[in-house]
C-alpha cells in the first residue's frame, strides 16, 4: 500500500490506469492425436492427424509479453512423428520445430512479444501432409494495451484449409487438387441452409471480431462479408496494422488477419471466401443477426459432434 502511495505521489494519479498488467506465464500442452473426425453435417468420418483431437486445435490465448512455456506429447500408440510451430514465437526452428517420433515428448518456452492473430500448425515432413491433414490451429495474442482498439461485442476465430478426400494422397497435395474449402474443419459447418449446418450468431449493432487464419496449405483467401463491409481490418491482428472500410481482403496461406464488422440490421451476412471455387466447395459460414442472438464460444461446434452414420 505504502509503494502505491509513493507512484501516485510522484508521477500523477492516472498512472495505475496506464500501468500494463503485469506479464503472465502459461502452460499450454497439446497431444497429438491420429482419429477420425466428422467433416460435414451427414457425419461423413474422415482419418485426420489432429491436436488433442479436434480440427482446428485448441485456441490459445495470451496477451503480448506473456511466457507460453509448450510440451507436445506424440502417444506410442500413434504411427507417424509430429512437431509444432507457432508463428507466434521467436525461437530457434532446429531445436523447438523438430519432429518427435510416438512415445516421445518436446517441450519449449517462448514470449508472445507481437499482438495479433498466429497461425500453429505441425511442421513434421511432408509438412504439406500434416497441415492437410488437420494439425493446425490459431493463437490469439491480445495487446497489453486493451485501448489500442475498439471492444469487440462477440468474438469468433475461423481457420480456413483445404481438404482432400483421401489423405495419403500427397501428391495431390503439391498440385492443388483440394476436392474442398472448409472453415473450422467442416464442409458447409456454419451454412444453416445444408444439413446439419450451424451458424455464426450475432445482435444488431455488435461489433463483431473475427480472428481469421488461413491455414492452407497452398491457396490464398479473399475474405468478404456478403452484405457489409469490413469496419477494420487488422493485418496478422497487430492494432498497429489497421484498414479502414475494405470489402475484401486477401489472406495467404500461413497467414492471419482480424476482422472487424457491425451489422446495423437483423439478417443473413455469409462470410466467404471470394475465391469462389473455394466458397462453392464449403467456405461460407453464415453470420445471423437476430435480436435474440445467444452467446458462443471462439469457435462453435468444434469438434463437430455428429454421429457417424452406420456404415452399409
């Protein structure tokens, strides 16, 4: 109590408004999990190579300054080796991103220095293979600033990819012959007019933020709001990189941008990916305003829980 009086004494009353929070250090673990998982709304299965069994992985969230100290578990029972890579770290790539075989662990620590939105994804060989495949993921970095943008009224993080029906085929990984877009790891998974399709909820006149990653591995994205236009556009999510009033923005493979959007009026606003080859294929998800719109998580219906259909 005594050394608060003594900063407020010397350099003004406003000061422990303006006074960063302090740095935090977190645990983040992840294991890497081959299983199958639903990738459409029939309860379609697919054999995917993912983080703690979902697709995308979990969504890691920090603010800038703080120590992410990260243990990847490759269980023996799995049959292929697995790393990781966050774009978010500054680190030696030989010595963290190393592939570590089943039955073996890596653990590293990083500080999240920028602020923004990071693409994670596994970076074993064929790395093509691994990020196809569904080992990828976003980690948010708020800024310690919490004033450096407007307060968001939702949140929603989207991670667009590619998919390939048969997941050995590499080769058609390396020639762009993706038979799918996807957000979040489904065909068509927040397009409320196909079935078993959800939605991307919202209120008339909330601010909206989507935190958006383009995980590829190969094709680049025109992110739109049909209907609207993006308010600001933050390039890698960084406050420092602010657009104002774009239509579409273009987000490349292991890239990230945040995206912020207030729809006036109740309604159907689909976000797609303008390259329509892609939208056409599975990249839309629809943003719904009602007045009666209820809270969601970061990312809705990950994993998608569906059950298979039996197999004939």
């Amino acid at each position: 109590m005594r050394t608060v009086f003594l900063i407020l004494f010397l350099v003004g009353p406003n000061v422990l408004a303006e006074t960063p929070v302090a740095a935090k250090t977190h645990t983040v673990e992840m294991t890497a999990v081959e299983k199958d998982v639903v990738i459409d709304g029939e309860g379609t299965t697919y054999a995917a190579w993912t983080f703690n069994g979902q697709v995308p992985g979990p969504v890691v969230r920090v603010t800038e300054g703080d120590t992410v100290k990260f243990k990847l578990i490759n269980p023996a029972g799995n049959k292929y080796p697995h790393a990781m890579d966050f774009h978010a770290a500054e680190i030696d790539f030989l010595k963290n991103y190393r592939a570590i075989n089943a039955g073996e662990t890596i653990e590293y620590t990083f500080v999240a220095k920028k602020p923004g939105i990071f693409f994670y994804h596994c970076g074993a060989p064929p790395m093509i293979q691994h990020v196809a495949r569904g080992m990828f993921g976003a980690i948010i970095v708020d800024p310690k600033n919490a004033k450096a943008w407007a307060k968001a009224d939702r949140e929603y993080v989207l991670v667009q990819s590619e998919f390939f029906k048969n997941p050995d085929d590499v080769q058609a990984m390396f020639d762009r012959k993706f038979d799918n877009v996807i957000f979040n790891g489904g065909i068509f998974k927040y397009h409320p007019f196909v079935t078993g399709g959800g939605k991307l909820d919202a209120k008339p006149g909330e601010r909206v933020r989507v935190y958006f990653v383009n995980a590829g591995p190969n094709e680049f994205s025109a992110f739109h709001p049909i209907g609207e236009i993006w308010d600001n556009v933050y390039e890698s999510g960084n406050p420092s990189n602010k657009l104002n009033g774009v239509q579409t923005y273009v987000v490349g493979p292991g890239s990230a941008a945040t995206f912020d959007v207030v729809v006036e009026s109740a309604g159907a606003y689909p976000l797609v990916t303008h390259s329509l080859t892609g939208a056409l294929r599975g990249a839309i998800a629809v943003l719904l305003a009602s007045p009666d719109a209820k809270p969601a998580p970061l990312m809705p219906m990950v994993p998608w829980e569906i059950v298979p259909k039996p197999a004939h």
